[in-house]
C-alpha cells in the first residue's frame, strides 16, 4: 500500500532525524532560523524537514524580516514609512531647491 501523498523521507533522511527528538527540533525552529538554514546544518533536504514538521505536528512561524530598500546607492532599513517619506521629500526638495538656484545663475 503507498505512503502518504507528499514526500517522502530518504534513507539519510530518517537516519538523521532519528538521533533528534520533535522537541529538539522544535527549538531549532523556534531560534529564528529559516528552515532551509535548519536544514542545512541538520545535513537533510528541506523538504524532509518540512515533512517531519507536517508528521510531528511542530509548529514554525516564519521570522520576521526587516524589510531592505536602496535609494540612490545607499541601503535603507524601511522601518518607519513615514519617517522614510519625510526623509525622502526633504531630499528631493533639496536637490531641487539647488537645481533650481543653479539654473538662475547661469
């Protein structure tokens, strides 16, 4: 009779997860890492992993990611939208005060 419908383990695989208990690896997805990284370091697929998630009943929830933008070659950590906006504006209105004076000049 055929397994369950999804992936299954490898040979590697089980033997891996066996010297590790669900509550171990549990911590492992509580500690903030993706599980692609936890699964690298435990030397399984990710989707074995994912499985022995579904087949345990762990629990992984995402980590929280901070959002990166580039802006004129300088990195960007958009915490604050509107800190962002503000900042933004004061800049561009800068640049264009300059241009503008620039232009008079001439």
């Amino acid at each position: 009779m055929p397994n369950k419908k999804g992936v299954n383990y490898n040979s590697k695989s089980v033997l891996i997860l066996k010297n590790y208990t669900p509550e171990d690896i549990q911590k492992l997805l509580n500690s903030g890492s993706s599980k692609k990284n936890i699964a690298n370091n435990l030397g399984i697929h990710y989707k074995a992993l994912d499985k022995y998630i579904i087949d345990n009943n762990l629990i992984y929830t995402t980590p929280n990611r901070i959002k990166k933008i580039k802006y004129n070659n300088k990195d960007i950590i958009n915490n604050d939208p509107l800190e962002n906006f503000k900042r933004i504006f004061a800049e561009r209105k800068l640049k264009r005060t300059l241009k503008e004076l620039k232009d008079n000049y001439d």
